[in-house]
C-alpha cells in the first residue's frame, strides 16, 4: 500500500526530469536549425520549469547535482544555447552585436560566483563558538541575518537573476534587436552586483559580532554573574528532542539556578519553550567554560556519544536521570556506571540494575520518583458515557532488532482491527515518533494502521461539536503560539535567533502550563466522541493518558507512567515468550493483560474495563504502582529536588577538599623554592 501511494509522486518527478531534458533538446535543435519560435518557447519554458522544481521539488534538484548536472551548469547550458542560436540566427551581427552580450552574460556569472564567495565568508563570520537562548546577548553586538536570496539560496538567486538577462536575448532573438538583450542583461548585472555589495556589508565591523574569543570571554561573565548550580545535559539526533524536554517543567523548579547544556546547533530550537537558559556547545573545547563556573551538577536524560566529552570535568558531579523507565535492557545500560549517580523511579528500577550486574553499585542508586506524572489524573470508575475510549501507544522498534520491542509489525493491525470491530470503542492511535526509523517494515505497519482507522471514521457517523469549539480551539492556539512558537522571518539565521530569543520577559512556565491544559481541553472539546483519532506530536502522550479508559502498549516506559492513574492496561506480547514467561521476565506486565500477536483477548479486556467485577488486575496495580514509581508522600519533585542538593552538596565537598589540598601545596611549595633560592646564593658567594 504504501508503495501505491508513493507511485503517482515518482511517476511526477520522472515526467519531471523528462521534460526537462526534452526542452534542452528542444533547444538544441531549434538552435541549430533555427526555428525560433519553438526556441524561445523552449528556452523560456525550460528556465521556469527549473525555478518551479527549485521551490516545489528541490529534492529531486539535489540528485541532478549528484551526477554533476547542478544549476550552474544547467543553467549555463541554458545561456550558451541561447547564444548559438543567436550565431545561428540571421540579422544579428556576431561581432558588432553579440559578442558585447556575451562579455555581460559572462559578467554576471563573475558576479554570481563573487556573490557566493561573498556569502560563504559572511557564514563563516555569523558562525559563533556558542548558541544560547533565553540569556540577553546585547554584549555580543549580534544582527539579524542578510536576505536568503544572497546568503543561503545560491541557485535560486541564480535562476531568479538570469530572468531579466534570458527575457532580453529571447526578445533579441525574437525581434533580431540586440538592445533588448543588452536590457536583459544590464538589469540581471545590475541586481547581482547591487546583491553582493550589499552582502558583503555584513563583513563591517558595525554588522559583525565579537569574534570567538570575544565570546568566550563574555561567556565567563554571564556564568559568573547567573551562578548555576544544577544543569541537564543533552546530546541526541532530530527525533530525539522529547527526551530532554519532559524534564523541563521539573528542571525549571529545581532550587537554584539550572541550566541546559546542550552540543548540536539545531538541537537550540528543538527544545520547547522554556525560561531556563539554554547553551549549546558545538565544540568540546568551548565546553571546558563550565569547569570554572559554579555549576555543580549535570542531570543527563539520554546516554549519547558526547556525553564522555562532559564527564571529564572533575568539578561536576553527574546525575543519570532517563528518558523514562521499562524493563528493557537499555533502561540499564552498562555505561551508567560512569555516572556519580543513578537516579530511578522507585524500587523495581534499582532491583532491575542489580540483578543485571552491570557494575552500577547499590549505594549510587537514588529512588527520586517521576516528578512529571502529576498531571496525570487518577482511576475515577469504569467509562459512563456510550464510548470506552482506548490508547494504543506502542513503541518503535528500537535499534537491535529484536521483534519483541514493538508490537507494530506483529500486532498492531490485528489488535486496531479487534479493537474497530467493537462499536463502542473509541481508539486513540499514538505512535511512538521514531516508528519506522530503523525497520521500513514497522514504518510500513504504522501507516496500514492509519489507514485502517480511517477508514473506520469514513463508516462511522454521528453529531460533531458546533463551530463555536473550532473557534475555541483556534484562538486558544493562537494563545498557546503566542507564548511558546518560534516566530522567525524565513532569511532568520543562528546568529538573528539568539538575538531575538534573549532572556524572557519574567517568568513564562506557568503562563504556558495554562495556555497548553487550555489549548489541550479546547482540542479534545473540538473533536467528536465518536471518531478514532491518530495523534503525532500534540497533544503529549500524558493528556491522551487522561482520555482514556484504557492502555494497550509494549514494554515500555510508557506503561510505567500509566500505572500513576492505577487504570487497567494489557501489553502485547510479540517477545514469542509463553506469557508466564513473559511475565517474569518484565515486572510492569505483572498487573497487565496480556495480548498475543493475533489479539484475541481484545474482547475479554474491554468487558473488564466496563465491569470492574471482572477486573483481575486492580489490587495488583496499586502495588505495583508504588513499586515501579516510589511512594507518593513526599512528592517526587521533594524527593528529586532532594537529591539534587544532595550531590550538589558532595561537589561543595569535593571542590572544598581540592581546595584545601592545593592550599597545603602552596606554602611547602614556597618553602622548597626559598631553599633552592638561599643554596644558590650560597653557592655564588662560595
């Protein structure tokens, strides 16, 4: 099916490609003959052709560029084309009349070439050591960024520059007047000579900012002056985002002054809004500026491939804190014996990284809770109204392979299928974002489920909300962007974002906690009761948890949150475990249901949601909730915020003790050097 759905897009790039190289034959031959009206038509029609594929389909462009037929060629081979069907034209004088048009075509592609130089050496300079937000960067003497038309977009500035001079040679060729081409191609040289000049005043001084240096020293100060105490680190791909962000709203209450650290450019705008203040470090030796500041501890979500680079620094002590928590193996992964400590949920998590042996001892294992379960809401009864809404939410397939990971490819569809047949079911489909990233076969799974739920909304049908919810749904959107999207102007680079993202106006996290829960209220309000629905990114996976009656997912930490509402939830087994089996070997399926990959038991489990005589598993969900997630008194952010001056505490130790030491070595130090002084001079009178 998808391959289907992919045919008419390639059979449309190739008609594409085709074309195009049948209109620079066409201009060929035309050319040569001449037949001049199909070569203008074709000249003309090949250079829009080209300017529509650069802005509707610039990927297939790239692959032209790939066998070196990119647009300074094509669009060369064009110009030159154009040329010899001028020579071949009768009327127009090669020497007297042509030959100044050809010396303008060729200074303006001198002009081209010089504007990209311009631009690469703009770049170069716009590009600082650093990237923060939500830190006032006034002293940096930052500037918004030139026109992307000169600095970024190089074909399409060429494609959109030759127009005047290809309108004035086809108007030469039309009428055999060669001052419509000498128009053409005064106007297209004087567009990219006034472009580069006024590229190239972004390299005064009074456009550029400090240099690296400069940054680095102003860098110093802010920490100086901010002082933070408690910080997350964070490195990871495009998709990978989500990690670090459900611990903003628990960093954001730490006491103290936190930090995020991050090491990827992109990685800035991928966090959501926050007033935290954020520092990405690109390089590891910049990175080195948080050695002397009075950051004491890094809290790190994600085990990645530069999380070495920041564990060097002896002056800070490190926290392993996840992404969430299941009883698969990379939730105890050995490399988490290189942090100072394990921060875990509750009792299961440090059972689970003893009994792996992974040489992560007891004693550095710290039971902090999940501090950002709280808004979800608690088991209030079996389902009132004439739906039992249900959330699939499986995860993705991981990176070793295993079938048992995700239940996408095995069970996905036979679970939605049983699922759809039951007319008061109302499924909630949420696939996890890197569904599909690393097995096409689970990309593939994920989108027959989108269909097949579709499809089930196509035969169903019923009163939807009036266009006073939509209207409340837009404007609480409205509300919810004003706060938190990042509104840049298309030419905005790195350097014009950290400008305009400095520090925020006052203390925006609980005005943006109020804006989302209303915008999350007005989104489920809009929607009919009746209709499945398939979410991608919004709402969070917490809100859809509030909808719901009932989860079905895979091991995961999705599970592990579910059990704060103490509602019933089955897991799918595609381990090709027998069940017993399978209980034993993950304890969160311990108060499941457990589905086989044909999910017959679909029918059962939804009788238990409705009749909570029938329910099996309560009892065993409240203990193991207290189990998997601590108990709840103190609330986790105590218990969390705890730990966190804790080991902020032994870096305060630690610091005092080097301190101390260094203190002892200076006087003995003196005193050997006083030694070596006086016998000097012993010997000089000697």
């Amino acid at each position: 099916m998808p391959s289907a759905g992919l045919a008419p897009r390639r059979v449309l790039q190739l008609t594409a490609l085709l074309t195009m190289f049948a209109l620079f034959a066409a201009q060929l031959v035309t050319a040569l003959v001449p037949y001049v009206p199909v070569f203008i038509a074709a000249s003309a029609a090949n250079l829009a052709l080209d300017l529509y594929l650069q802005r509707k389909q610039p990927g297939l462009l790239s692959l032209l560029g790939k066998i070196r037929f990119d647009i300074t060629i094509r669009q060369l081979l064009r110009d030159m084309l154009i040329l010899v069907g001028l020579l071949r034209i009768d009327g127009i004088e090669p020497l007297a009349e042509q030959s100044p048009l050809t010396i303008s075509l060729l200074g303006f592609y001198a002009l081209h070439f010089a504007c990209t130089a311009a631009a690469v050496l703009v770049r170069r300079t716009r590009s600082l050591p650093i990237v923060t937000r939500n830190i006032d960067t006034t002293g940096l003497r930052l500037s918004a960024a030139p026109p992307r038309i000169f600095a970024r977009r190089h074909a399409y500035r060429l494609l959109t520059f030759s127009i005047p001079a290809t309108a004035g040679l086809l108007a030469t060729a039309a009428t055999k007047d060669a001052l419509w081409g000498g128009i053409g191609l005064g106007v297209s040289v004087a567009l990219i000579a006034g472009g580069t000049v006024y590229l190239a005043s972004w390299l005064l001084p009074k456009k550029r900012a400090k240099n690296g240096e400069a940054v680095i020293e102003w860098l110093d100060r802010w920490l100086a002056e901010y002082q933070p105490t408690v910080g997350m680190y964070f490195s990871g791909g495009a998709t990978s985002a989500y990690q670090a962000n459900m611990w903003l709203s628990t960093l954001s209450q730490l006491d103290g002054n936190p930090l995020i650290v991050l090491r990827e450019r992109f990685m800035v705008q991928k966090i959501d809004s926050t007033d935290v203040p954020i520092i990405c470090f690109p390089k590891v030796a910049t990175m080195f500026s948080l050695e002397q500041s009075t950051l004491k501890v890094l809290l790190h979500p994600a085990n990645a491939a530069k999380t070495s680079q920041v564990l060097r620094i002896p002056s800070i002590k490190h926290a392993f804190i996840n992404h969430g928590e299941s009883d698969k193996l990379s939730s105890c992964n050995p490399y988490a014996k290189a942090y100072d400590e394990v921060w875990v949920a509750g009792p299961a998590a440090r059972e689970r990284y003893q009994l792996a042996d992974i040489g992560v001892e007891d004693k550095d294992v710290r039971e902090v809770g999940r501090p950002q379960l709280s808004p979800i809401r608690p088991y209030a009864g079996p389902p009132t109204g004439p739906f039992t809404t249900v959330l699939y939410a499986p995860t993705w397939e991981g990176w070793d392979g295993n079938p048992g990971n995700t239940s996408v490819v095995l069970a996905g569809e036979n679970i939605v299928r049983n699922l759809l047949a039951d007319p008061g079911v109302r499924l909630i489909y949420k696939p996890h974002p890197m569904t599909g990233s690393q097995n096409p076969a689970a990309g593939a799974a994920n989108e027959r489920i989108k269909a097949m739920i579709r499809e089930a909304n196509a035969r169903r049908s019923g009163v939807r909300p009036g266009p006073e919810a939509a209207a409340e749904l837009e404007r609480r959107a409205e509300e919810l962007s004003l706060l938190t999207a990042k509104k840049f102007r298309k030419s905005a680079d790195e350097q014009e974002r950290m400008m305009l993202q400095g520090k925020p106006d006052g203390d925006i996290r609980a005005a943006i906690a109020e804006a989302t829960l209303a915008w999350e209220q007005a989104y489920w309000a809009a929607l009919p009761e009746w209709e499945h629905h398939i979410v991608e990114s919004r709402p969070a996976i917490f809100s859809c948890f509030n909808q719901a009656d009932l989860l079905i997912s895979d091991v995961s930490s999705v599970v592990s949150d579910w059990l704060s509402s103490e509602k019933p939830y089955a897991v799918a087994n595609t381990s090709g475990m027998t069940e017993a089996e399978f209980r034993a070997g993950f304890p969160t399926v311990r108060a499941a249901t457990i589905l086989a990959p044909e999910a017959d038991g679909v029918a059962g489990l939804l009788a238990a949601v409705r009749d909570p005589s029938l329910d099996l598993y309560a009892e065993a969900r409240a203990e193991l909730k207290e189990h998997l997630l601590g108990p709840s008194d103190p609330p986790s952010l105590v218990r969390f915020n705890a730990a966190a001056l804790a080991l902020a505490a032994k870096a305060d130790a630690r610091r005092a003790r080097v301190a101390a030491r260094v203190a002892a070595e200076i006087p003995a130090q003196r005193e050997e050097e006083a030694e070596e002084s006086a016998a000097a001079d012993e010997l000089e009178t000697a």
